[in-house]
C-alpha cells in the first residue's frame, strides 16, 4: 500500500495530528487511504488551500483529489473529487475561483484521449460545472490533461503523446480563455 505523504513547508504546532517533522515541515495523507494510490502524484497552493491529486493508475478504482485549508493551524481535508476514471487527479491547479482536474487517460470518444474537469467555488464549496474539456482532434492516447496550468482567465493543458502526422507523439499544449463563470468562450 503506497499512502499519500504530501510534504509542505509549513510549521504546524506540536499538538497538530499531522506528522510534523524535525525541520518543522509536515505531511498529510489521504483522508481513505486506498491500496496504491498515486496521492500527492500532483499538488498545488494556493492561499490557505491545498489541492492534492490522487490517480490510481493501473487500478479499477477511479482517481481522486483532496482539498485540505488551513483552518485555526491545521490542514484539514475538507472535500474530495472522484473522476470518472483511473487517471484522474494526474494534474490539478486552482484559484480563488476554479479547480481544474486533469484526467488524461479518460476514454472521452476514444481510448485515452484525456479530459479536463472544472469546478466552480460557490461560497467555499466547490461544485463541477459539467464543464469536461477535450482537445477538438486529439485522438486515442494522446493523454490530453496531463499537465494543466491555471492563471487569471487563462488555462493552458498539456497534451504530451499528441502527434501531427504518423511516426510520432510530438505533443503539444492548449491554450483556453475562461469566462468570468467558468465556461469558456
């Protein structure tokens, strides 16, 4: 069983249930440890929130990701994502307002095309928008999602195994403009 040891370089007092070590980091762990999960495979900050991805690749179970705040000095766990598939929460990003999930293995009109899942925050609570992107001529195993980048209206996917022409995965990366709600115009 692989768990998730997520270590962040902040201080947490010596009563946190966390497991604080001697250079006064720490580290969280999913809150439903699943045999080998991938968690911590993608993580970011953001303010006094964390997202952590948890894929679990070659398994039957689908991939998660776990959002822990800081709340009174200490992380806690205060929502959890499920995709539709293994991959899911290969690659996260957030703001004050989104949270993208890159799942991108997700068979999403062929074999392992990749897909990039939105939520929305409506007052501390985050909510899918039914927002599943996907690139317009990706084709099967080009891993669309596997890496996502998040910054003001802009959201920019990696697709790394995507080819041109026959002969080879050049990859490539995608670029989105995002509306003030989420949806992208």
């Amino acid at each position: 069983m692989v768990a998730c040891a997520v270590t962040a370089l902040v201080a947490l007092p010596s009563s946190a249930p966390a497991d604080v070590l001697e250079d006064g980091s720490w580290r969280v762990q999913s809150p439903d440890p699943v045999a080998d999960e991938l968690c911590g495979r993608a993580v970011v900050l953001f303010e006094d929130m964390m997202l952590v991805g948890a894929p679990l690749s070659g398994s039957s179970n689908p991939g998660r990701a776990f959002l822990y705040r800081y709340i009174d000095g200490d992380w806690v766990p205060t929502q959890t994502f499920v995709g539709d598939d293994a991959y899911f929460g290969s690659s996260v990003d957030m703001d004050a307002y989104r949270i993208v999930i890159g799942s991108p293995a997700q068979d999403n009109g062929g074999a392992s095309r990749g897909a990039v899942h939105v939520y929305l925050n409506y007052g501390g609570t985050w909510k899918y928008d039914g927002a599943v992107l996907a690139g317009e001529d990706n084709g099967e195993l080009d891993e669309f999602g596997r890496s996502v980048a998040l910054d003001g209206s802009f959201l920019a996917v990696g697709e790394p195994a995507w080819d041109a022409t026959a002969g080879g995965d050049h990859g490539r990366a995608s670029i989105w403009r995002l509306g003030e709600n989420g949806n992208f115009f």
